[in-house]
C-alpha cells in the first residue's frame, strides 16, 4: 500500500502542546475560580437590582450618590447600554436572619422607588425592572442550580456510557469537564456576573459540546478497520480531518446566531449568548484538540499495561 | 418510491395545515366557538410586564399554636369524660403535648387518645404518671397543605379585590405560595393588602330588606355617585374601597346596625364578574380567633360531606347564644369583608362542634368541593399563617415591549445571517436547508402555541438558538454526500447514503442537546423553564424539517421536476 494521506492539516503534531495548554488553563481556572470566586448575581447571592430608565443622561456617579444618600453606599451601580440607564445592586446584610432580611430587603425596595421618584423628578426615572430575591429563595435556586447540574453530568455520562466502550468515554467527559470549567474560570476572571442565565447556558453547552466529539469519534472507529496498517495516531488524525469541515460549520451557524443575540437582543439573552459564544469556540476547540489525543493516550497506555 | 412520495406529500401538506390551524389564534381574532385551537401563544411576566410574588407561609409557627390549641381541647376531653389528670400542657418547644395524671388514670388516658385521636397523635414517651405525645407524620404533612392552601385562599381573597386580569395564586414547593399579577408595575398595594392577617367575622344576614330591594339601593348609589367596583377601570374602586363607600352612601337607606357586603356568585371567576349583595347585621363579637378548629366531615345518615367546626369555650357560648336567638336566619362567614358562605341557622347550636351542611341535589364531587373551600376559610380565620415576602420581580410594560421586539430582530437577523451563510456556501442546497428553517420556525411557533406554553425572554434565546442548531443536522447530511460524491457516487446514490448515514449522527446530537433541555426545564426557574420548552420543542421540530422535510424536496425536484443533480 502506497503512503497513505491522512488529510491536510497534522492536528497531532501538537497534541502534546495542546495537551499542556488544556492542562494549564484548567488548572488556572481552577486557581481562579478558588481564589477569586464567583461575582453571583442577585438570583444566587440575595439582593437587590433595580433597572432605571431616565428621560435623559444621568451621570453614574450621581445616581451613586444617590444610592449613598439613601443608606446605601456599597450598592453597585452600572450603566446599561446608554448614559441614561443604569443597573442598581444591593446585596444582602450579612447576619441577619431570614426573616430579617427580607424585611430588609422589602424595605429598601420601597426607599428606592420612592427616592428615584423624588430625587429625579425632572429626569421622570422610569423604574424598568426589580428583582428582589430574599436568603431562601437565593439558597433554593442555588441548590436547583447544582441539581440541575449534576443531573445534566448524569444524563450525559450514562448517554456516552451507552454510546461508547472504555476508550472512548474517559475523553469525552474529561472533555466536558475541560469546557465547563475553562468557562467557569473566565466568569471569575473577568468578574461577569454568574446568574440562572450562565446555568442554562453552561447546561446547553453541555448537552451541545458533546456532539462535535460524538461525531468525530464515530469517524475514529468508522476508519479503525478500513486503515488496519496505520496506528490509531494517523487514524486519529485522519478523522479529525475528514470531519473537520462539518465540526466547524456546526459549530460555526450556531455561533452565528449566538453572537447576532449577544449584539442584538440586550438583557438577559445577552448574557445567555456570552457564555454560549465563550462555549462553543471552547467546545469546538476541546473535542479537536482534547477529545481525541485522550483516546490515543488511553488506547497507548492500554497497550503498555497489556504488554 | 412513488407510493411513498405520495404518502409523504400528504403528511407534508398535513403538517403544515395543522402549523397553520394552531397558528392561526396568534393573527386573526377567532369567534368564540371557533372549533379548532382558540389560545395564542402566551408570553411569560418577562414579557408582558408585571409583579411576581413569592411569600413564604409561616407553617411553623401555626403547627406550635395548634399544638397548644390540642393541648388545651385534650385538658376538656377529660374534664367531660371524668378522668382526673393533673395537667396537659404543650412542651417548652411547642412540638409535643405533655400529659401528668395519676397512675389510675393511666389506661383511660391511653383509651381516650387511641379511640379520638388515633389518627393525630402518638405517644414518644411513656411513663405510670406521664405523657408524650407528638402529631404523627401523616398528620403534620397534612396540616402543612392545609396551611398553605388556606394562605393561597386568603391570598386568592384579597388579590380579586384588586382586580387583576389572570392572576396566578398557586403553592411553589412545601410552603411557599407564588403570586403573579401581570400588568402591575408597582405592586406596592398589592403588597400591602396580601401582607395583612386575614379577618374572620361571623355576621347574621338581616331579613329586614328583600335582596331585590338592596340591590336597588346599590344600583342607585353607584349611579348617583359615578363609582362602580373594579380596580384600573374608569370610576372604578377596589373592593376595600368601594364597599366603604357604598356603605358610606347606603347609610339611612338600609336598616341601622346593618351593613351591606358581597359574596362572589358561584360560576363567577372575580367578584366585579359576579356580585351577590348581602345585608349583615353588625358585628356579632364573634371572630376567627375564637374558631379552634375547621373540617370536611360526612353525614352519618347520607354520607354526604359537610364542614365541622369547633370553638373554644367563649367562642362556644357566644355561638349558642346567637344561634339561640337566630334560628332560622342565615348566618353569614365573611373573611376580609367578602361573604364566603351563608349558611342557614337550623336549631340553637350548644355542643363541642358544630356543622354546617351543604344542599342537596348536586352532585358528590361539588358538595365536596363547596365544603372544602367553607372549611379552608373558615380555618383561614382560625389559624392564620403569617407571610413573609421572599421575592419579588418586577417587569415594568416598557421593558417588556422593548425586550421582545429586539428579540423579534435578533431572531429575524440571526435566521438571515444564517440562511446567507447556507445559501453562500451550499448554493441550491442551501436554499433547500433554508426553506426547512423557515418551515422549522413556523412548526415551533405551531407548537408552542398547541403546548399552550408560556414564551419568555429565554424562550425568545431558546428559538434563536434553534436555528443555528437546526442547519447543524443539514451541515451533516451536506458534507456526508459531498463525501460520498468524491468517492464516486451518483447524485441520487449520494443523496441516499447521505441521508441515511448521517441519521444517526444527527441523532446523537439532538439527544443530548434535549436531555440538557429536560434539565432545564425540570431545575429551571419561571424564565428558564421556557428556555427548556422551546429548545426540547425545537430539536423536535427541527428533526422534521431538516431530516423528513429537506428529503421531500430532493425528491420532489428529482421525481416531478427531472433534476439531476442539485449544487451543494
């Protein structure tokens, strides 16, 4: 048999590299996400957020000292798209107890609608949106939340347990894991606010993720017989290569539709797309470059054991 | 081949006439008996604006007041029934009831409990001279529902006041209650009339006036003042207000001493719907707090249900009294000023409990219903379970309107970019997979309008998405016969092993991406969960067009137009 071509582009060739890359960022998100934790937004964290719209530009720093003449000088304040909205967090007083505190809470909703009616009354504030979540509610969302979650891992270790024999589903979780957590890690990194939003979106990123390396490794063993005389590294990249242009036009439409919501749709569809765009490059990326060098690895180590 | 092309052209046009007949509520205005699918799809609070509510009920703190309620009813047992004990009081904690008698007593005691509270209560502890006793597991969970369905009924009450359109007043979870009111902005008001504890009065309903005559006298005042019950409507008052007022008005045209209150009549779903006046006596001195206790009981005789109810000794001897001095007359149960029942007074009332039945002529499962409800109320006033607001969201109706209609325009500009990108890069073929996008968002919309499901911001997201991951299963099948075409294939050959090669790829997929959908929806949230319905529902959809829907118009093109071969 004449030297057979497996493809254009050597992904092998680097696996190793990539294999230190993938290692490095999970363990930096790890470092992180531990040091630096998660900035949660009001649906997990209690709290407050106020959505305030006015007739014209208001400075932030006036409607932060505002915030500070009501009482509530830690209270975050941002602009949200123009200079004339602005997003309001108060969290929640630490040691009190839950009734307590949302009474707390209750109570400078209250101060708040009624100061932004008083203090800018020319600028006629338009109270867009509030959010209240008290400590229960915040503890039974972040519990449904990690539920969610681990019920989602479940489903889909026990869809690949079917799916795959040994050597291939230790790579395609592993992979799954690399993603979330790489995901996980830039949310703490920039300081992007974690909600439900980022949990659905991780979730379907899970769910979506795994298909990119369901679909090369289903070429893996597809070519294992045809090319019996190549090793598994060729056939490796010998798959990767012939499924190259579907892994990215997938990925790549979707991407696209995520990325138009992210600019377009505003609000809580735009945190969704951000966590879905970060995710599906990362996604695309890891089945590529981590899904399959783990077979490999696995299949090699097996031998070794064997022999 | 042909038998079944047939046979998928008639389930293409069937498919699509039924999207059609689904989507059609969401266009045109239907008349009423409109045969076919009535509901347009529904849009969640994040849309349409308004307040979501969540209030914890107090369930504890009732269950302690109970504990010490059945201490105080078991102290009177044994006073009637003889048995000397030395005391029956509620443990310092409040969980347990703590029995001291003399050692001679003891097995009476036991008897007493086991025959009468058999299904309530069970010793913990034993000793000669001594008592344990704590509400069995069963009970408790019981009681718990109970609590929260009396907090919903209260709440239910007060929200009709307020005149809301579609509220939703359900039980989340063990003992909270959710209330959302669309189209309130500020629900400071709202707020304010659900935190109030909940009023129970006992009134007699006078004879003085004929019913006709008082409805006169309220038609007339409404007329003569501009007011008429309905909150946000013109001239219209919330009903705490608007029974002030007319009592106000009334006033010298109704006998002294009487006032006039309404009671929602039976097939009405709010009070402004359907109103039944009824003229009361003052006060009677007698009130929730004086209740003990409310239940669903049966007739020995008929097995029918009917609702007992017991008073503690004031309340009893005051009952007795009234009753004595009104047999005859309707006695009127009236929770935060509206009349929830008005039943008969039939004889003096002297006993331990008392019954309230319930007509005749209807069948079981009504009278069973009505009965529940008197009970629910009634124990409403008895025991009522304090709230504490947990959250709260707001949506005001500007935000809403703005966010679905950039929603409208990054669907509209995601589904153009991506049918551009297809068209650019499959030439025919991509055409082809657009016409099934565009098919897919009509079947999604169908569907979701069929499910009755509520669209929200993240559902908005959900479709979106869809589309993107829709073309996936096409890009699939698409590479698959361009790679079967470079091994050599025909078109019509590459066209089949495409199709069937990739099934189980694009299988695969949509799987798992519907289980991470099912999570969602089951975990999620209000907003999330209708993210969770329009993915799961859309990788249904998008299953049918792309796979079934593409493959029709590769045939129709090769067998009714002679296409040989199609760019892609």
């Amino acid at each position: 048999m004449a030297v057979q071509d497996f493809g254009r582009i050597d992904f092998m060739k680097v696996s190793k590299l990539n294999a230190i890359l993938s290692l490095v960022l999970t363990v930096l998100s790890f470092t992180v996400i531990y040091t630096k934790g998660f900035d949660y937004g009001v649906d997990f964290a209690g709290g407050i957020e106020v959505q305030v719209q006015f007739a014209s530009p208001v400075s932030a720093s006036q409607v932060r000292d505002f915030t500070t003449s009501i009482g509530y000088p830690d209270a975050s304040v941002q602009a949200f798209g123009e200079d004339n909205e602005y997003l309001i967090r108060v969290g929640m007083e630490k040691g009190k107890d839950a009734e307590e505190a949302n009474r707390l809470l209750n109570e400078t909703v209250g101060k708040m609608r009624a100061g932004f009616k008083e203090n800018f009354k020319d600028l006629q504030p338009n109270i867009r949106r509030v959010d209240t979540v008290g400590p229960q509610v915040g503890k039974e969302l972040r519990n449904n939340g990690l539920l969610a979650g681990f019920y989602a891992l479940l489903m889909i270790l026990i869809y690949i347990g079917l799916r795959f024999d040994y050597e291939f589903a230790p790579g395609a979780v592993f992979c799954l894991f690399h993603d979330c957590v790489i995901v996980l890690g830039i949310y703490a990194l920039c300081g992007l606010e974690v909600n439900t939003q980022t949990l659905a979106a991780i979730l379907t990123l899970i769910g979506y993720s795994i298909n990119d390396t369901i679909i090369i490794y289903d070429r893996v063993r597809e070519n294992m017989p045809i090319y019996r005389s190549q090793n598994l590294w060729w056939v490796a990249n010998r798959s990767i290569n012939d499924t190259l242009s579907r892994t990215i036009l997938t990925s790549g439409t979707t991407f696209i539709t995520v990325f138009v919501m992210y600019f377009l749709a505003g609000g809580v569809i735009a945190d969704f797309a951000l966590t879905m765009m970060i995710g599906i490059v990362l996604g695309t990326y890891s089945s590529i470059y981590v899904a399959v060098p783990l077979v490999v690895l696995f299949e090699n180590f097996h031998k070794k054991k064997v022999a | 081949m042909i038998e079944s092309f047939r046979v998928r052209t008639v389930i293409v046009v069937l498919s699509v006439v039924f999207g059609a007949l689904y989507l059609l509520p969401n266009f045109v205005d239907l008349p009423k008996g409109w045969w076919f699918h009535n509901q347009p799809i529904h849009y969640g609070l994040d849309i349409q604006g308004g307040a979501h509510l969540v209030y914890g009920v107090d369930v504890k703190s009732v269950i302690e007041e109970k504990v010490g309620r059945t201490a105080r009813s078991l102290q009177g047992e044994f006073q009637e029934k003889n048995i000397p004990v030395d005391s029956v009081k509620a443990s310092d904690d409040q969980k347990n009831i703590v029995l001291h008698f003399p050692a001679s007593s003891k097995s009476k005691v036991e008897t007493q409990i086991s025959d009468y509270h058999g299904t309530q209560l069970q010793a913990v502890e034993e000793t000669d001279t001594s008592m344990t006793l704590q509400f069995l597991n069963s009970y408790l969970d019981d009681l718990q529902e109970q609590i929260v369905r009396q907090a919903i009924e209260v709440i239910r009450n007060r929200v009709d006041e307020f005149g809301v359109s579609e509220p939703v007043i359900a039980a989340q979870g063990n003992s909270q209650v959710l209330v959302q009111l669309p189209g309130v902005s500020d629900p400071a008001e709202a707020k304010a009339l659900i935190d109030k504890t909940a009023h129970l009065d006992f009134r007699i309903v006078s004879t003085e006036m004929a019913p006709a005559d008082v409805q006169k006298l309220i038609d007339q005042a409404e007329k003569d003042g501009n007011y008429k019950l309905g909150k946000g409507e013109e001239n219209g008052l919330p009903y705490g207000d608007y029974i002030k007022r007319l009592n106000k008005d009334l006033k010298g045209k109704i006998p002294d001493d009487t006032t006039v209150a309404f009671e929602k009549a039976p097939n009405a779903l709010t009070l402004e719907a359907g109103k039944i006046p009824h003229l009361l006596t003052k006060d009677t001195d007698l009130t929730g707090d004086q209740l003990e206790d409310a239940y669903v009981g049966y007739e020995p005789d008929t097995g029918k249900p009917m609702v007992i109810f017991a008073f503690d000794p004031e309340g009893r001897r005051r009952f007795s009294q009234i009753t004595g001095a009104n047999v005859n007359r309707q006695m009127a149960i009236v929770l935060d000023e509206v009349v929830q029942s008005a039943p008969n007074i039939n004889s003096k009332i002297d006993s331990a409990t008392a019954q309230i039945t319930l007509g005749s002529g209807r069948n079981h499962d009504e009278v069973m219903k009505e009965a529940q409800f008197i009970a629910t109320t009634l124990r409403a006033g008895a025991l009522p379970a304090a709230l504490t607001q947990q959250e709260e969201r707001n949506v005001g109706p500007t935000l809403g309107a703005d966010s679905i209609q950039k929603g409208k325009v990054a669907g509209l500009v995601g589904l153009i970019a991506v049918a551009a990108f297809m068209i650019f890069w499959y030439r025919i073929s991509g055409v082809v997979a657009t016409g099934a996008l565009l098919l897919n968002v009509f079947f999604l919309l169908a569907a979701l309008s069929a499910l009755g499901a509520t669209l929200t911001l993240p559902g908005i997201a959900g479709i979106v998405l869809t589309m993107g991951m829709a073309v996936d299963a096409n890009v699939i099948i698409y590479e698959r016969i361009k790679e079967e075409m470079r091994k050599g294939s025909s078109w019509t050959g590459a066209l089949k092993d495409g199709y069937s090669n990739a099934f189980s790829a694009i299988l695969d997929s949509n799987v798992t991406t519907a289980m991470s959908g099912v999570v969602l929806f089951y975990f999620g949230t209000g907003p999330v969960r209708g993210f969770g319905v329009t993915l799961v529902a859309g990788i249904v959809t998008s299953m049918f067009t792309a796979l079934f829907v593409t493959r029709y118009i590769y045939d129709f093109m090769i067998l009714k137009m002679n296409t040989k071969s199609v760019s892609i």
